[in-house]
C-alpha cells in the first residue's frame, strides 16, 4: 500500500480580490500527525474546506488513497472516509448529545444502535459521553468530545483537526492527545491545524507551513523549535518585528450605556442596565502582552444587537474599535 494517504498537487484557489491558494502542493503520510501552520489569511482554511468539499478549488488535483478526488460536500467526504472537527462546533444547543449524534449520522440509525455504538466508541478512545444531556450544559470539551464521537461513527481514515485546543482546559487537552495517540496506534491519520507551536513539535511528525496562499515549507519536524517554525511563517524572526503605540492616547474605545434586554427563553439570560468603558489604552496592553484568548468573553444571548433596549455603543477609533460578531446566535466580543 502506498505510505502517502493524500497528495495534493497544485490547489489553487482565488475568491473576489484575492487569491487564497496559490499553487499548494504537499504530500501527507499514512497513520502520521502532519501539522498546517500559517497566520490567519494564510490560505489554511480555505485549502481544509477544499479538503472537505466545502469548497470547490478551481484548479489542481487531490489524489487520496490512490485515487483522484472529487467531492462536492462535507457529505461525500465523509462517505469516502475524511472527517473533520471543526474549531466552532456545530451542535444545536437545545438538542440532547444524543439528538446531535443522530442528526450527524449521514445512514440511517435507531437510536438502540446508536446507543451501542457510542459505548463501543466511549470506551474505546476514553470519550464518556450522557447522550440525555442537553448540549448547552456542557464544557467546551465535553462539546468537543460529541463532535470527535459524532466524525469517528463514519470511520474516518483521514481526520481534520481545526485549532482543537483552542477553547480546551489544560486537562482536556491532556485528554485529547491521549484520544489522537490511540487513533494513531490504530492506523488513522490526522491533519493538525493549530496557532500552538509547542504542541506541533511534541504531538506532530511532519510540518506543512503556508504563507499568503503559498506554500513556504512542508518538512518532516526534525530540529524545529516554536521559534523557528514562526520565523517561517512570518518571513521574519520575532525579534525583527516591532509596533510602534507611541502615539495612542488614552481615549475611549468601546462604552456601553445601560444594555438591556429580556427573554422568554430559558437558554438565555437577561440582561439588566450593563454599562463599561473600555479604554483604547487598555486594549494596546493586550496587544503589547500577547493576551488574547483569555480575554473573549462569549455571551449566548440568541438575539441580534439590535434589539437591545436602550443601548448606545459607542465605537471610536476603526482602527482598534473592538468588533461585534453574530455568528451562530452567539455574539462575540474580542478585546
């Protein structure tokens, strides 16, 4: 049997303005942790959803398992053995564990097999799972373990791993390597994508780094260090790059006056007169000391900002304004 489960020779791939894929071409062993590196915009999602027939490239070929892929959605991907985790979670919330599985099922299933196939699977890669519990009551992790539980009753020989560890406790995380290693051990093979460098060096083999849409290296790990492997993809070392915050002032970048709103819902939690500032100065801290992930705060109000009562959102200066998104009923603030 051929070592290379999945060559990908040239993908190209341009949206409006932009060319998101240029030319990517690398080869992924069998049973093998092989890691896709790149800054945001470097081309690494556009190329997975490619992989998983979110996408369709519009040049070059994918050769898996000796045979030219075609897939037009995550459906046929999965029939032909890839599955993928994605770093936001598509459960519903207001479903069981057990409801999501079955939604995720491509075949059809009854729920007593179903039932027998997530303890075969539960016991075997340690994933305990309360298929009665409601989806909004669990952790991050335990979310994740559904989604892992919900690609592996589809047998997938190939598995992506979008930023796994990005929402995950230091526990879970231990978890989920141990989750990876038996998928190893049984012949599996996994395409890691992550912003975390350690975790490349101790969990990954072999290394495939993008750069605006190109890419830069693909190499087995041997002899990398984090530091190395971003000087690569940012095409200069740490050291050499600096910002300038001497001319912020301390001015006002986001200020919220009395944020209200009620819910007939029990999901959701009211909101009564919420007022902060936030300081542009405060933000440049973060900035200057690399503080990010511990600084979004999620709120799950399944509304649009729109309908709060009384609110005044103040956004000063575009430039560093903290953003509100609402994706998937869940509006996100990132500082």
């Amino acid at each position: 049997m051929d070592n290379l489960i999945l060559k990908i020779d040239n993908i190209s791939k341009s949206f409006p303005r932009v060319k998101a894929n240029k030319n990517v071409t690398f080869n992924i062993r069998r049973n093998s942790v092989h890691a896709l590196l790149g800054e945001n915009g470097a081309g690494k999602s556009t190329f997975v959803k490619i992989l998983y027939g979110l996408l369709k490239a519009d040049e070059g070929k994918l050769i898996f398992n000796g045979n030219i892929l075609n897939i037009d959605s995550p459906s046929e991907a999965r029939q032909k053995k890839i599955g993928m985790v994605f770093q936001h979670f598509s459960l519903f919330d207001s479903l069981s564990v057990r409801e999501n599985l079955i939604l995720g099922i491509d075949n059809d299933m009854s729920f007593s097999n179903l039932q027998k196939k997530v303890n075969e699977i539960s016991d075997k890669y340690d994933l305990p799972l309360d298929l009665d519990a409601p989806i909004n009551t669990l952790s991050a992790g335990q979310k994740q373990r559904v989604e892992i539980v919900r690609i592996l009753l589809q047998d997938p020989e190939l598995l992506i791993m979008d930023e796994p560890t990005s929402v995950l406790t230091p526990q879970e995380v231990e978890s989920l390597f141990k989750t990876l290693n038996t998928l190893l051990k049984e012949g599996r093979t996994i395409l890691y994508i992550t912003h975390k460098l350690e975790e490349v060096i101790n969990l990954c083999e072999e290394v495939t780094i993008l750069r605006d849409g190109s890419v830069i290296e693909s190499s087995k790990l041997e002899n990398e260090t984090a530091e190395s492997l971003a000087t690569k993809m940012l095409g200069k070392k740490l050291s050499e790059i600096k910002t300038d915050y001497s001319y912020v002032k301390n001015s006002i970048n986001f200020k919220a006056h009395n944020v209200s709103q009620s819910f007939n819902n029990p999901f959701n939690t009211d909101l009564k007169n919420i007022l902060y500032t936030i300081y542009l100065n405060w933000y440049i801290y973060l900035k200057k000391h690399n503080i990010q992930k511990n600084n979004i705060i999620y709120m799950n109000y399944n509304c649009d900002p729109s309908l709060f009562n009384n609110i005044l959102l103040e956004f000063i200066n575009n430039e560093y304004s903290m953003s509100i998104f609402c994706i998937n009923n869940i509006i996100k603030y990132y500082l």
